[in-house]
C-alpha cells in the first residue's frame, strides 16, 4: 500500500508520461494532417499512409492522460475544465473531423477526395491550434486578460508550428523521393520557427511567474537545468546544418530529423513540467492538495499495472510491425 505523497507522485508522473507520449506521437499525425497538398492526390495518399497505422491508436494516450486527472487529481479536473470547455470543445469537433474525413476520403470517388483532405487538414489545424491555446491558458493560470489570451492565441500558432516541425520530420524518414525533398524543405521552415517560439516561451514563463526563475537558478538544480535550453538550441542547430546535406544523401541518417524533434520535445516538455511542480493548477492547486482518497487509488493501481503497460506494449508492437518505408495506401 502506498501512501498519499508516493501516490500524488506516481499519478502525476504517469499523467506527464501519457501527455508527453501523446504530445510526440499524434503531434507528429496532425503535423502531418496540416501539411497535407492541395490538388497532390499520390502525396496525399502517401502522406496518409504514412500515419494510417498509426493516427487513431495514438489518441489512446491523450485519453488515458485525462482518465488520469479525472480519477486522481478530481478537484484539478474540475477548474482545469471548467476553464478550458470551449477550446476543449473545439478540439473534439477537431478530431471528430479527422476521424470522419479519414474514413470518408478512403470510399469517396476522386472527385471528392479533396474535399475531405480538406477537412482532414482543417480538423488538423483546429486540433493543433487548440491544445496550443489551452497551453498558453494552462501557463497563464486560466487568467481573462486580454494579455493572457494574445498569449494563449501565440501559444496555439505555437504548437501548431511545432507540430507541423515534428509531422514533417516524420515524412523525411518515412517517405522517399520527391515527397521527401519537399518534407526536408518543410521541416527547415517550421524548425526556424519553433526555435522563436521556444525562445519566447523561455523568456516569458519566467518573467509570468518569478517563482519558475527562481526555482531554475536555485542550486544545485541549476547546474542540470540551466544547461538543457542550450542542448535544446543546438539540437535545433545540428539539424539547420543536417537537413541540407541529408537533401543531397536522403537514404543516410532520414530518421535523424525526427529523433531530434522527438528529443526537443522531451526538453520543453521536462522543463514547462519542472517549472509548475508540484502545482497541477499553476499557482493555485497541487498534486498533494486535490488528490483522491489513497484507498481508492490503492485499489484503482490494480488497473494501472495492467493498462499502462498494455498501452506501451502495443504502442511499441505497432511501430515495430510497420516500420520502414511508407507503402502504398489501400483499404482492401
């Protein structure tokens, strides 16, 4: 039996494991749903392909991160949706049209096809955009100022580019050709990009709230902290040089792009979760302050030893059965 604090930590480290997880693995899948061509049906279908195996099951991880907050951080759930309903629920129509127009393009005639890469990429976008606003709303603590939501729009623009960053990552070791130049020549774009927006989110969070500046200059932390925005700089640096040389030799090193996006990730993903520890509300409520009672937790780590390990196990066994290069899309 273990007792509220190792539960709190348990939980809490378990919610960052599925948010991270899913922030890789569908960031990717939508990155690539907003990059989708007009008017290219064969980069399409490729294109989709590509994430096919894969798009649907890495929705998996977003879910089980919100059972988690429900069913260990209850009061948390409370504001954090009470605060967030609307973009949430724009993010729902998002990955509805997804789903619909994924189904829909694969039984449409030719003609029609467009029309649903359309709303793929649309439901893409509003998906994307939307966990970004909700972030930017989330490091605000949920403020209504006119300040708090320009950040949260910037936020959205934000992880939309770093998503389109890491989905054409994606394509540069999936796909070949010509579809792989025009990938490399997408994933230059939006690592520029992204590497404006780490930087703004870098100085701003701190300058928000004077207790993450305080808390990554203490010691000794500081000596392990303070050094990951420059291995996250030169990671983004090493691949501005890699990408022109891998457009001249793409069969060497593709998957190199998309290690590197998955480990920036990480980074941020470490730091953004280091600077609000142990609040689960930022500035407001902790993990030990509205977790649920430890007898049910008890009895619900019953589950957890079973899911959470399945979840991994199939996740890894799907990315092993499909790995490689992208085949051709077919539904029969």
């Amino acid at each position: 039996m273990l007792n509220a604090e190792q539960l709190a930590l348990l939980f809490a480290g378990l919610m960052a494991l599925a948010i991270l997880v899913y922030a890789i693995l569908d960031g990717y899948d939508l990155g690539v749903g907003m990059l989708l061509p007009n008017q290219e049906q064969d980069k399409a279908d490729t294109m989709i392909a590509s994430i096919g195996p894969f798009w649907d099951a890495n929705e998996t991880w977003l879910v089980l991160a919100v059972g988690l907050v429900l069913i260990a951080f209850p009061l948390a759930h409370s504001v954090i949706l009470q605060a967030l309903y609307l973009p949430a629920s724009f993010m729902l129509v998002g990955l509805i049209l997804r789903g619909v127009a994924f189904d829909f393009r694969a039984k449409a005639k030719s003609k029609r096809k467009d029309m649903w890469d359309k709303v793929f990429k649309g439901g893409s976008y509003l998906t994307s955009f939307s966990q970004g606003y909700m972030l930017g709303s989330y490091v605000m603590g949920f403020e209504t100022t006119i300040v708090a939501h320009l950040f949260s729009i910037l936020s959205g623009i934000g992880v939309v580019t770093a998503y389109r960053f890491i989905g054409a990552a994606w394509l540069i070791m999936k796909t070949t050709g010509e579809l792989q130049q025009q990938a490399i020549h997408w994933c230059q774009t939006a690592l520029r990009v992204s590497a404006i927006g780490i930087a703004l989110v870098s100085i701003v969070n701190p300058i928000i709230h004077p207790n993450v500046l305080a808390l990554w200059f203490e010691l000794p932390m500081a000596l392990v902290l303070l050094p990951m925005p420059m291995i996250c700089f030169g990671l983004l640096v090493l691949l501005e040089l890699t990408l022109p040389k891998l457009a001249q030799r793409p069969e060497q090193g593709a998957w190199l792009p998309f290690a590197i996006a998955a480990m920036v990730f990480c980074l941020c993903f470490f730091g953004l979760a280091y600077s609000f520890f142990p609040y689960v509300v930022p500035g407001k409520l902790t993990i030990f302050e509205t977790l649920s009672a430890p007898e049910s937790l008890n009895f619900l780590m019953f589950g957890v030893v079973f899911v959470v390990p399945t979840i991994i196990a199939y996740t890894l066994y799907s990315y092993r059965v499909f790995w490689g290069k992208v085949t051709p899309l077919s539904y029969y």
